[in-house]
C-alpha cells in the first residue's frame, strides 16, 4: 500500500541509532530540502554536533559540520530547526 522509495541512498554519515535526530530544511536556501543530522551523544567533540547534507548532491556532500556550544544531549532531548533572524 506504501509507494516506491523516491531515493535510497547511503550518506556521508555514522550509522544511525539513537544518538541522532534527523530534520529537513532548506539550510542554502537553493529550494531543495537539506538533511540536517543531530549528533547528541558519543561525539567527537564532547558536544551536541550538527551535520548538514546538501540536497542537492542527494546527501554526498556536507554544507555544514559543527560541535555546537551544548554539551552532548541525551536521547529525550528534542530539536528543531527555525531561522530566528531571517537570514
């Protein structure tokens, strides 16, 4: 009764479990939706960390890799993505 995948694809990040949180939105502004992947815990860096996926390279490429100033956040913590300023 579901569709066919519209795309199935292997990205550049650590396999998923409950340590990330996953998001969509068009973070460049190029009107294709960009796969935001939240780090929370067992990072790198010691920090929450955001990883963005360019939609536009089907997720093979990143436009943004960053630890965050939070430190590493648990799996009942929630996240949203909005542009407070516009920008």
């Amino acid at each position: 009764m579901y569709p066919p995948f519209f795309l199935q694809k292997a990205t550049l990040l650590d396999q998923a479990n409950l340590s990330w949180d996953f998001k969509f939105a068009d973070w460049d502004r190029d009107n294709i939706p960009d796969l935001i992947g939240i780090s929370k815990f067992r990072t790198k860096s010691g920090k929450t960390e955001i990883h963005i996926l360019s939609g536009a390279s089907n997720f093979q490429k990143f436009i943004l890799q960053q630890a965050t100033a939070l430190p590493e956040s648990y799996p009942y913590w929630q996240f949203n993505i909005i542009d407070w300023n516009g920008d």
